[in-house]
C-alpha cells in the first residue's frame, strides 16, 4: 500500500520507461497490458467522450488549442500528453490544473491493485495511461483529450474510442519502431482512426495521405482534410504568441484571434484543431467565437517556441524540436526574428534523426553546442560531435545542461557581438533541463 507521495512515486518508477532509457523490461508493444488495467479497472475510458490526437509535428500543441477551446465552452475537459518537462504530473489535467500529489497516490494504489505486482508485464505509460482514465472517470471529465506516445496502432493510449481521430502532419520519427518508410509510419499512425467515426488529417505527403485515405475506406471513416475546412492566416507575429484570421469555422471571419504560442507554423495546428471542432460542431457540440476567444487567450504549452530574457539584450529561446520537421519549423521561425549571433544549444535521445536535425539547424546557427542529457537513451555531446558534419561550429561540448547554460552566457557576456539569441532544442526533455537547472522561472538569466 502507498502511504506516500514518494512511495508511489518510487512504485512507478520500476516499470520499464521507454522514453527516458532502454526498454529492457518489455521487448514488444501491444495493447495486452493496457487492456488487462483498463479491464481491472471497469474501463473508465467509456465514462467520458474522447478526441484522439496523432502525428509527428504539432499533436502536443493542437490538444492544448482543443482542451482550452473545449473548457471554455463549459465543460469539464481532461488533457493527457506527453512527455512532460518537470514533473511527470503534467501529463494529467483537468481544465488546466494537473494531477494533484493526493490524487496520484490514490489513484497510484488503485493501478497497483489492477496490476498486482506485475512490474515485467507492463511500462511506465501504460501505468500512467490507465491512471489517467481512472482519474478522469473519478473527477466526472466531459471530454478528454488525448495525446498518443508513439505511433497510434499500439500505443497505450488507444484504448480510449474516440468520436473523432486527429493526425497532424506525419514525418520520419521513431523510425526503428514505426517502419523506415513513411507509408509505413502513416499506418502505424491511422491505426487510431475510428471505425465508422471521423479522422481531421492537416496536410499530408502524397505518400502518407494515400495511406490515410486507404485505411479510412475500409474502416469507413469520414476523412476530413483541413484545408478543405478552416484557413488561418497570421496577421500579426510576436514572441509571445501570433495573431491569426479564421476562416470557415463560423459565417463571416475570426478577426485578430490571439494564440499566445508563437512561431507562425503554430498558425497550421490552429486550423488544425479548430476542424476538429467544427465537426464537433456538426454533431452537436455548442460553441460561440466567445469561447473560441476564449479558448485561444488561456492556451498554455510550455516548452514550445518559449522565450525569455537573457542578460539585459539577449533572449533564450528553449523549444523542443526532436525531428527534421519540428527542427525546419523552428529554424524558419528563428530566421524571421532579428538577431546578431545565434547560439544553438543541442540535446537529443538516441531514437531521433540526429544527423537531419543538426543539417538544419546547422544551417540556421552561428554556432551549436552539443549537451549530454542524463538519460541512457540520450546522446552523449561527443557522439552529436560525431555525427556533426559543420564541425567548425561546434567549439564547446557540454557534459550536462549547467555546463552549456554556463558557456553560453559566458560567451554573450564578453562577445562584442553579443548573442542575442540562444536557443535550447532537439528534445523536450532538454527543455526540461533547462528548467530544472534554471528554476521554473527562469529568474537566474534576468
């Protein structure tokens, strides 16, 4: 029995982590384990209406645009993603408050009940999956919104039967999981479209929008492509968030919609989420561009595009870019924000494109400073060394994120050209580093 926050937290982390290390306790995905705690636990999954959010690029952000916009609405929305960046907590929500300690270690007893001592049998998300549901279920969740791990036809979170399935723009990740081809990638990722139901797809590569279209015949699913639907245009950019004019959603525009999330491309995952909510719409969902307003203003996503003060010029932009997409995203973003000297800052996990991301961001960059994260799954700051291929812009190799955060602002204090930009990216957990060394506010570069 947990008897303590700590006790509960030390149970869960037994199971395998695949995110973090090597999986070694489990060699094979399935949905067995998940479906055995979910069974154990009366299915809580059933007690609530679920929108299912796939892909490779923008699926973090276009849950957090869907939960807002559906809390704001009235209605009491659970949000479960992942990874998180301080504390595992933050993957469990409930109109925006996280999971609480109490709460964890109730519901941590109740998934240590439905998994009787089985640490082989199942995985750290599993875990926390079927806890999420279970919490939902308890706290009277309308609507949840959930984010899947890796892939979609075997991820734990597929267990949930979702009225619509949303898969946001399909690139090479996880390809020694996944497939090595895209169509192989766009399979595992429509593996949660629903049979009979409804899938909002962003644009796709030919190659993956052929795959989408197969499997939604023959599940005879509704595809809906979102730029036959919603247009959102950027009015405005800033680095706080942009402003975007919508199209298609209600009769006549959205005008100056504000979405504190910036970077432009955030302006796609907008039209992506608010497809969504139109054919939420067409089935019955009541909404106002109130609520759309609303929804916009209190999104909160951290780690993402997420700018701060550095010194007294300069800025930290900490972004967790892990693929050659989200890396072309950002370096775009970058480019269009003035800047003397761009210090990249760069930590990865070993199942990552290293060598395509560091082409682009290369490109983009004054100067990379690889980072060792502390996990066996991460790239050490020799091996990005390595694999590197502007080698002449690497002239630091950090051990941890203290030594990197250290050099760069080293550098931007002596520089007569002074750094106006550092950016810490390649993985979401290096944006939590940052956030860890640094303290949750930052105070420490101001």
């Amino acid at each position: 029995m947990h008897r303590s926050y700590k006790q509960a937290v030390e149970w869960l982390n037994r199971f395998s982590n695949y995110e973090k290390n090597s999986h070694t306790l489990k060699p094979a995905f399935s949905l067995r384990g998940i479906k055995i705690l979910t069974n154990r636990l009366s299915n809580p999954q059933r007690s609530f209406k679920s929108i299912h959010v796939a892909g490779t690029v923008g699926k973090g952000s276009v849950c957090a645009i869907l939960a807002s916009v559906i809390q704001a609405a009235g209605f009491r929305t659970g949000l479960y993603t992942s990874p998180h960046l301080m504390d595992f907590r933050e993957r469990i929500r409930i109109n925006g408050r996280m999971i609480s300690r109490k709460e964890f270690v109730e519901g941590a007893e109740e998934l240590r009940k439905a998994a009787r001592e089985g640490q082989s049998e199942y995985t750290y998300f599993e875990i926390l999956t079927a806890l999420a549901m279970w919490h939902f279920r308890r706290c009277g969740v309308e609507y949840a919104v959930v984010e899947t791990g890796l892939g979609g036809r075997l991820d734990a979170t597929r267990i949930v039967k979702p009225e619509t399935a949303v898969i946001t723009p399909i690139g090479h990740d996880h390809m020694q999981v996944l497939g090595r081809t895209l169509p192989a990638i766009a399979a595992e990722k429509a593996g949660i479209i629903p049979y009979n139901g409804i899938v909002v797809t962003a644009q796709q590569r030919p190659l993956a929008m052929k795959v989408l279209k197969n499997i939604s015949k023959r599940r005879r699913a509704r595809l809906v492509q979102v730029e036959n639907e919603v247009n959102c245009n950027v009015i405005k950019s800033a680095t706080d968030g942009i402003y975007i004019k919508v199209t298609g959603l209600f009769d006549g525009e959205l005008n100056k919609l504000f979405l504190p999330l910036a970077g432009e491309f955030q302006a796609q995952n907008a039209a992506i989420a608010l497809t969504t909510i139109k054919m939420m719409m067409r089935a019955g969902f009541s909404l106002t561009p109130k609520y759309v307003h609303d929804g916009f203003s209190a999104v909160r996503f951290g780690g993402r595009m997420e700018f701060h003060k550095l010194g007294r010029h300069g800025l930290l932009l900490i972004d967790g870019a892990h693929n050659p997409s989200g890396a072309g995203a950002l370096a775009a973003a970058l480019r269009k924000i003035p800047h003397r000297r761009l210090i990249i800052v760069v930590g990865m996990m070993k199942d990552k494109d290293l060598r395509g991301v560091l082409r682009i961001l290369s490109d983009a960059a004054d100067e990379i400073v690889p980072v060792s994260l502390s996990f066996s799954r991460a790239f050490t700051a020799g091996e990005i060394l390595q694999v590197a291929e502007q080698k002449h812009k690497i002239k630091f190799c950090a051990d941890n994120m203290g030594e990197a955060l250290n050099y760069v602002l080293r550098c931007s204090g002596r520089s007569s050209r002074r750094a106006d930009i550092v950016c810490v990216t390649g993985s979401l957990y290096a944006v939590g580093e940052v956030y860890k060394y640094l303290g949750t506010d930052l105070h420490r570069l101001h």
